[in-house]
C-alpha cells in the first residue's frame, strides 16, 4: 500500500518496511506507474552545461509590499539560484 501510494524507492520501502533491497526493489520493478519514470541509460539530467536545463517554480506570498508572486529558477548543472518577486 506504501508504494502505491507514495511512489518510494525501493531503499525507502526497504528500510521502512525493514525488507531486504531485492525484496522492495521488486515491488518497484512490478509497478506500472513507475516504469515511465526510469530515465534512460547514458542520460545526464543535469545537463552537460549551464542553463542547458533549468527547473522553475511560483509561489504565491500574501504579504510583501506589492510582491504577489515569487518565481524561482535553478540552473541544473551549476545550482545557480534566481528569484523574482513580482
């Protein structure tokens, strides 16, 4: 029920659950959800260079002058921060 509930990886279900890794590792193996999320071999998700891939995310702030809005994007491969209030 934890798995398919929360998605975890087989060391989180194995450790929680105190199952050896082979044991989880096999509920996640026979999880349909999960096999779309097993990135492909020879993949850098981080990208190979900076600004090649970048993560971006909004929040809503409901007191800050006459910011609304904060946006946040962070540069995969160098951590690089940038923030916005708007």
């Amino acid at each position: 029920i934890s798995h398919d509930f929360f998605q975890q990886l087989a060391k989180v279900l194995a450790k929680q659950f105190d199952l050896p890794l082979v044991e989880a590792g096999g509920f996640v193996q026979s999880c349909l959800d999960c096999q779309g999320l097993v990135p492909a071999q020879a993949i850098n998700s981080r990208g190979l260079r900076s600004l090649q891939i970048c993560q971006m995310d909004v929040t809503h702030v409901p007191e800050f002058g006459n910011v609304k809005h904060v946006y946040v994007c962070i540069d995969t491969f160098s951590h690089a921060i940038w923030a916005t209030g708007q």
